[in-house]
C-alpha cells in the first residue's frame, strides 16, 4: 500500500506538513500528531529488493512523512580523496580531512584512522578554514556511513531550485548539522577531544566557539542568498547509552554559552532547533532547555529514556521526537499496540510530539511490520 499522507491547505484545519510541524516542535496543539523517520541506507536496499518498496519512490511521498532534510558542511572543506579501494572496503580522506575506512555492503559507522588536528599548532593552521561559503550547503548529505557516496551538486542556482521544490511539497524543511562537540571530535577524534576537556578546557571551548560562529555566519549566508529553512537538526552524540561523555557541569561552562547563542539567532530568524543526542541525554536536558533548545530527538528506549516521563517533567518547555524502540517494534502485535497507545496519548497532549522511531529503521525490520508501525502511530496519533 502507498500512503500519500501530504496534507494541503485544503485540507481539514488547513495545515500542512510543515505548519503541524512547526506547531508540534512549538508545543502547540494540532489536528494530529506528524510522522517522521528516518533508516539505514541496506534497510531501503533490502526493501527494494524484496519488491516492497519501489526503487523510484519518494520515501516522504511513500511512508507519508512530514519532514524533508538538507544539510550544512562544517568540514575545514578538503577534497575528497579516496586512498584504497578493495572488494571489502573503501579507505577515503573525507573533507574534514579525517581518513576513515568505509565496509561496502554493511550499514554501519565507518572505521576512524586518522585526524587532521592533533595540536593547537594544527588547528590554528586550519581554523581560517571555517567560514561561509556556498559549498557548505547542499540538499543531499556530505557524509554517508556507506561507499555509496557522492559529491554534493554545487551550483547554486540549482541548490535553489531544489530546495523550491522541497518546499512546494508542503513539508517541514530541516538542516541537518553538527554540534560544537560533534564537529570538533570529527576534527581530532573523541579520545583527544575528551582528553582535552579536562587539560587544555580554554582551546575546546576557543574550537567550540568557532562552530558556532560558522553556523550563525553560514545560515546568514544562507538567508542572505534565499535558501531559508525551518528548523535546525543538530546532531550531537553526547551520550553512551547510561551516561553522558561528559559532566553537565561541563557542558554547561564550555557548551551552552555557544548553544544558547545560536538558538538566539536561529529564532530571531523564526528557525527552530531540534537537537539530536543518542544515549541517555536526561542530565542534558536541563542545559538543553536554559539554551532555547525547541525539540529532542530521538530519546532511545534502550538507554532508559520514556516520553511518558519526560513529559510531565519538561513538555512544558520541550517538544518531543521519537521513543518508539525499534526493539519493541518487534514485540507481538498486542504488546506493541499497548505501548504505542500509551506513549503516543501521554505525549501529544496539549501539543509537542512527533512520531519517530528511538533511532533509525534497521536493515533486519521486516517490511510489513514497519508498516502496521506507521498504521499505529496515525491511530494513535489522530484526535
């Protein structure tokens, strides 16, 4: 079955996509609750091959999602370079200058090897690197966990144009970018990041800093060349699955003075932020909510984290994406519909949640069972 759930402004109460978006990430009540999700590239593969998913379909138009990514480049812009090419593997020299060896094949994350910064002396050489420029900005990803990857288009006026027409779907319009950790570890690794919170706090924080400052120059930049979007997707994998990497003590003092600028910026320029984090982010959120954060996402079920306690804690002044574990997809069909109810009634009150899974989609989800996913979450999710 094809679902062609793009709501248009004809439609009852007149919203689209991108308004109950924006009025779900804004805490405000709406006539459903959206839907959102996202996969691992061998997920789509093995459903295509299995003849349940046509190889042509836009999978927004498909599975009726309310959400469409783009994405900014906060590399120091290398060229990429692939190094070694083997039947198993790809070793490439991606634009940050990071060498990293990439399995073919296997949806997973690439193998590090090296950093291009590992003294001061290295990044101030490179640090000029980070300002704006129209490269930064593409509509398709810069950097894929699989081999199946190519350069961004880079003419602008094509950039444009796409982004017209991602607009015109009525949907809500997202960049995809890197926190000030997650864009510093990719420059130097996490065990000499981690390592220099605690000896040298005074750079981190000076590195920080510097990707903040290219975000806010860079989405200006934007702004001022006509490619606006609706909200901010950070990424920034804080997390393991029972505590954060760091302390929030820490990351209140060299993270949120960046993080609180930039939500200041983005909503002066009516653009919302929605902050990914893996793990267990609960200690987080306290920070996350003095900086003006708007959303969560995805809330991982394994690392303990439960919308139906969150809720009532901060729903108030957070908006909520995901929870729905991708364990408990598999769950018999009774269980599953038991959880889903609960947690879906319990989160959409008064406004504020979007469905998504507590990750993403993996290659061994059956396709069928995906769907009555999706089936709940519209029952569950409808007034």
């Amino acid at each position: 079955m094809l679902y062609r759930h793009h709501a248009t402004p004809q439609e009852v109460g007149g919203l689209t996509n991108r308004d109950r978006m924006r009025a779900a990430i804004r805490r405000q009540p709406t006539d459903r609750v959206p839907i959102c999700d996202s996969f691992w590239d061998k997920t789509l593969i093995n459903w295509r091959e299995e003849g349940n998913l046509p190889a042509e379909a836009d999978i927004n138009e498909f599975f009726g999602f309310e959400w469409r990514l783009v994405h900014f480049d906060s590399s120091f812009r290398f060229e990429e370079t692939i190094l070694e090419e083997t039947d198993e593997y790809v070793v490439r020299r991606n634009a940050y200058g990071t060498v990293a060896k990439y399995a073919k094949n296997v949806s997973a994350p690439a193998e590090l090897l090296e950093f291009p910064v590992s003294t001061r002396a290295d990044w101030d050489r490179l640090k000029d690197r980070l300002h704006w420029h129209p490269d930064r900005f593409a509509l398709t990803g810069f950097y894929s966990f699989t081999t199946a990857w190519t350069p961004p288009d880079q003419d602008w006026e094509a950039k444009l144009a796409g982004l017209d027409a991602l607009k015109r779907t009525g949907d809500y319009i997202a960049a995809y970018c890197y926190d000030a950790f997650e864009a510093t570890w990719r420059k130097m690794g996490h065990e000499l990041a981690l390592i220099a919170l605690m000896e040298d706090p005074a750079w981190m924080r000076e590195m920080f800093d510097a990707q903040i400052d290219l975000l806010i120059e860079g989405y200006a930049g934007m702004r001022d060349a006509g490619a606006t979007v609706d909200g901010f997707f950070m990424a920034s994998d804080l997390a393991f699955k029972t505590a954060l990497m760091f302390s929030p003590r820490l990351h209140r003092e060299l993270c949120l003075p960046g993080l609180t600028r930039l939500c200041d910026f983005l909503h002066e320029n009516d653009v919302d932020m929605i902050f990914h984090c893996d793990g267990d982010m609960s200690a987080l959120l306290p920070n996350l909510v003095d900086a003006g954060v708007d959303c969560v996402q995805p809330l991982e079920v394994p690392a303990g984290l439960d919308v139906r306690e969150l809720k009532p804690r901060y729903g108030d002044r957070l908006a909520f994406m995901g929870n729905i574990g991708v364990q408990e997809m598999r769950l018999p069909l009774p269980e599953l519909e038991a959880i889903m109810a609960e947690k879906i009634t319990v989160a959409k009150q008064g406004g504020g949640y979007i469905y998504h899974s507590d990750h993403s989609i993996p290659p061994d989800m059956p396709f069928d069972r995906y769907m009555q996913v999706l089936e709940l979450a519209r029952k569950y999710g409808s007034d």
